[in-house]
C-alpha cells in the first residue's frame, strides 16, 4: 500500500517541499531517496546532516507514516548563543 508523505529542505533563497507517494513501511533514507531531492540539492550530505519529522529529531533507519513531512536540517552557519551576543554589543 501507498502512503503519501513529503520531503521539506530549505536555504536561504529556496525552499522546496516535495509530495511524494512511498510504500508503507518506508525507511526516512529511502524515502528522501525516492524524493528526488537529492539531485535538486546535491550539497545534502545525509551522513552528518540532522533529520527530523515535523520539528522532531529522527534517525534515517526510522519507518515514515502516512502524512509526515520529513525535513532535512541545514548546519547552523553560526552558534546561536554567538549570534545573541553580537545582537547584544
């Protein structure tokens, strides 16, 4: 059985949220695979880069159910807590 469920990465200048079909059963990896995101945003490293579905951290082995949104995690290009503090000066 099909399930549908989408694949959100997002940069600075370009967010792109894909809808896509996948068997029941799907592992996050296949699935972000399966997306096609991967050949959008080649730059995706899926070995260090955090996953989640809807905010919440989940690992690529992880089954994805019926109308999850899994997304991809940019690294932070600064530490928060170094950001409040250039705000701060």
């Amino acid at each position: 059985m099909k399930i549908k469920i989408e694949v959100a990465y997002a940069m600075p200048a370009q967010q792109k949220i894909i809808l896509c079909e996948v068997e029941e059963g799907c592992t996050i990896e296949k699935a972000i695979h399966l997306s096609g995101i991967l050949k959008i945003f080649p730059e995706i490293d899926l070995t260090k880069q955090k996953i989640g579905i809807f905010s919440q951290a989940a690992l690529l082995s992880d089954i994805v159910r019926a109308g999850e949104r899994i997304e991809i995690y940019r690294a932070l290009t600064i530490d928060p807590k170094e950001a409040r503090r250039k705000r701060g000066k």
